[in-house]
C-alpha cells in the first residue's frame, strides 16, 4: 500500500488533531523533530500554529501523506526564502513518518512528493533540510538523493550531556 499525498489540504479540525498526533508520535518514538520526548499533542500545538500561520501568510506549504484508512502518515513544511539571492531554493522542516508506518518505504515516498511538489512550484531549484546527527538520517536523505553541504558539531543540545551535529542536506532539483 502507498500513501496517497495532499500538497496545500485544507486545515480542518481534523487534519489540525492528526498533524498533532502525528508530530507527538514522531517526537516520541526518538524522531528529531524539534522535540525531546515525551511530549503531548499539547505540548505539540503552539509549534503548529507557528507552521499554520506561516502558511495563511504564503510563507509556507504543507504536504500531507495519509495512509489507506485516510489517516495523516507523513509531512512535510516547505519553507521559502525571503531573502532576494536566495528565493531560488526551500527549505524542508518536520519531515515526518508515523512510526508505526517504518520500513514500508513511505519516507522515500514522501520524499519523492516532496521533489515532485518543489519541481512544481514556481522558481524553486533546489531543497535544502537539516537533520540531527546520530541518527543515520544523513544516510537516508543521502538514498533519496541529497548531498550533505555543512556540518556543525555539537550545535544540537537534546540532553544536558547530549550534543549532536546539525547536518545540512542539499538537492538540486533544476
């Protein structure tokens, strides 16, 4: 089974609780998300009105990868520059996929829809993501295509004495 993808949903009731459920399921299996578990949909929800606002402001898109049962199973935010030299290329944050969906192949599905969703948009040449080290996402992002660009050691703090490397990733998609 595959995920079905949903670039710019409708923010429903619905969609707002499965992001956030999703989000706290990530956070706490040990996704580097932003959070350190455990964590709530609560503790979750002031970070997705961040998101959310960002993209009633176009700042932002959000795809959604929902499993057959139509369910909320992955995301992705795009980001984009405001920056004039840099508005050529996106960030991607919170790349996330349900735990309970691991090892069916759906993070290089969502990967894949996010490279298809910025060939899309207009302008955009390349993706740019960051990842926590000691966590072989560098390797994952790397199988789906990405470059590491940058390394900065330690500059992630998720325990008073575990510090991990912030990685950057890049993709030319021109």
């Amino acid at each position: 089974m595959t995920l079905s993808f949903d670039l710019d949903p409708a923010i429903t009731p619905e969609l707002h609780d499965g992001l956030c459920r999703l989000w706290a399921d990530v956070s706490n299996a040990g996704g580097a998300v932003g959070f350190v578990p455990p964590v709530t949909a609560d503790d979750i929800r002031p970070e997705l009105v961040k998101h959310l606002a960002a993209m009633a402001e176009d700042r932002t898109r959000l795809l959604v990868g929902r499993d057959g049962d139509g369910r909320v199973a992955a995301t992705v935010f795009f980001t984009f520059n405001t920056h004039r030299l840099m508005r050529h290329w996106c960030w991607l944050y919170t790349v996330m996929v349900h735990p309970s969906h691991h090892g069916k192949g759906y993070g290089r599905e969502l990967m894949a829809a996010a490279e298809d969703a910025a060939r899309g948009m207009d302008g955009i040449d390349g993706i740019r993501l960051t990842c926590r080290g000691g966590l072989g996402l560098e390797r994952f992002y790397g199988a789906c295509g990405y470059k590491e660009v940058g390394r900065v050691p330690g500059a992630i703090k998720v325990a008073d004495d575990d510090f991990r490397d912030d990685i950057t990733m890049w993709l030319p998609i021109n």
